[in-house]
C-alpha cells in the first residue's frame, strides 16, 4: 500500500541526511515501512526502511536533538 502523507514529516535518514518524508510503502507484516523521503541537502528522493528513519528534533513536542544519529541499527528478530 502506498499512502501520501498529508502533512510531510520531518525526519533524519541514517547514513543520507535530513529531509521530509511526503509518503510512505507499506508491503505488509513480513517487511519494514518504507519512507519515501527528499533530502535537504541533495534534493535527492530515498525510499528509506523503517530501522534507518529518526524524527528531527521538535522543542514543541520535547523531542530533543541528539549529539550523534546512530549509523548501527539493531537486528531485529526474535532472539532465541
């Protein structure tokens, strides 16, 4: 399912930089939600998975801006 956010969403892509996500893929329970994002600084659009998007920093909704982005995302599964 593709669905156009109505209201793009400021967000960090791990590796690519900052810029608004206008869109998002969702391909059902086996895979991540893609985020379908224009850079800030390339103007370059990624369709990003889910484990390398971070929302920016917001002081309104107390979402602070942190030192570092991590650039190691976690596997995810079940551990045993």
């Amino acid at each position: 399912m593709f669905t156009q956010l109505t209201v793009p969403l400021p967000v960090h892509v791990i590796d690519k930089g900052a810029g608004l996500a206008f869109a998002m893929i969702d391909y059902g329970p086996e895979h991540n939600l893609i985020w379908v994002t224009a850079l800030d600084d390339s103007g370059e659009i990624w369709c990003a998975p889910n484990p390398k998007v971070r929302m920016q920093a917001n002081w309104t909704t107390g979402r602070v801006k942190r030192d570092r982005i991590e650039t190691e995302v976690e596997p995810q599964g079940d551990d045993s």
